[in-house]
C-alpha cells in the first residue's frame, strides 16, 4: 500500500499551521519546566539561607553588661523570699554564686565542639572570650562595690560617725568577693561531679568587723 502525500497548498498551510502550533507548545511548555525548575531551586536556596540565618541567630550571644547583676539580682529575690530580707552576707554569697552559674553555662554552650557562637556583631565568639567577658563584669562588680562602700564611708567621716576612714575594712571587703568566687567555683565543679544542682551557701567570707563596718554605714 503506497501513501501519498497531497501538493494542495490549502493542505499543506495547514500542515504547517499545525506544525508550528505544536512546537510553539513545545517550546512553551520547555519554558515552563524551566521557570518552575528555576523557581524551586530559588526557593530551595532561599529556605537553606533562611536556615542558616535562623541558626545564627539561636547561635547569637548577646554580651550585655547587666548580664550579671541580673543573675545576682535574681538569687537575692529568692532570698528576700524566702528569708524577708537578705544581709551583705548574703550578697557576698550571691555575687560568688552568679559568678558559678554564669561559668557553667559558658562551660555548657561550648561543650560541643562543633557548635559554633556568635557576637552581636556576626564575628565568632570563642569559649575564651566569654570566660574574659565574665572575669571582667566580676572585676567591675567588685570595683562598684567598693567604690560605693567608701563613698559611704567618706560621707560618715565627714558627718562626724566614724573617726576615720577604715581602710583596712575596704581591702578586706574586696577579698572576700575573690573568696566567695574561688569557694563557689570549687563548689561549682564538686556538684558537677556529683551530679548537683549548684545553689546559695551559707558561707561566711571576710570577718565580723568588716560587716559591722558596713552596717554602719548603713550599706
């Protein structure tokens, strides 16, 4: 059986006319698969990107200044809670303690190796330099309070309650913050071994003469 092929030019516009609007098709459903293959490969970039900055962002630590006098601020309402009120004491003990916690949760964050921090700037924040961010706000703590209790002290010398300005008292003031920080930090990693939960002592730092001095002073 032969098949032949008609040379009317009516049958062969059409043919072409067909021809065309097949490839056009073609060639539109071509485009089609690309802009969706383009868009799906935009949107998948865009979700790793949105991942990769909402991980920076849990991954973001934000030094802030106050950081430690908030965690100090914190035990002393539970002390004035349960107590009614806290002495200097207690505020000693405080300062050494929210020093422990503050560490442990440094000690904590970079446990991981792999994990990785980051400051508010987006620069990376290493394990070494937040331990010196803690030693400095302790140093500042420390520095603070003993500028405040000698202006204290200044102000009773010039009314005439205090013969002199006692000196001594203020030295031995600062030693007792380094002491409770070095008691808790050595309370800190005895609990750890033991699996216990780090809390506020009863411990006695400095002598009684320094604390009768700061009542005194009404400090």
């Amino acid at each position: 059986m032969s098949i032949s092929i008609s040379n009317d030019p009516v049958y062969l516009q059409d043919g072409f006319k067909k021809d065309r609007e097949y490839f056009k098709a073609q060639g539109s459903q071509n485009a089609d698969r690309k802009v969706f293959h383009r868009d799906t490969l935009e949107v998948s970039q865009f979700s790793k990107n949105r991942e990769r900055l909402l991980d920076k962002i849990r991954h973001t630590v934000v030094q802030s200044a106050i950081s430690f006098s908030n965690t100090r601020a914190g035990i002393l309402k539970e002390v004035r809670e349960e107590k009614g009120k806290y002495d200097y004491s207690d505020f000693v003990n405080a300062c050494g303690l929210s020093y422990a916690r503050l560490y442990s949760e440094i000690e904590q964050r970079h446990e991981n190796e792999q994990e990785q921090y980051y400051k508010a700037d987006g620069t990376l924040l290493t394990k070494e330099e937040e331990m010196e961010w803690l030693d400095m706000q302790y140093e500042q703590e420390v520095a603070w309070q003993k500028s405040c209790a000698r202006i204290a002290a200044q102000r009773q010398v010039f009314l005439g309650h205090i013969p002199r300005m006692p000196a001594k008292e203020m030295e031995e003031l600062e030693d007792s913050f380094y002491q409770a920080k070095d008691a808790y930090m050595k309370l800190y990693y005895e609990n750890r071994q033991a699996g216990k939960p780090l809390t506020l002592q009863n411990y006695m730092f400095g002598n009684s003469q320094m604390y009768e001095m700061l009542i005194r002073l009404g400090y």
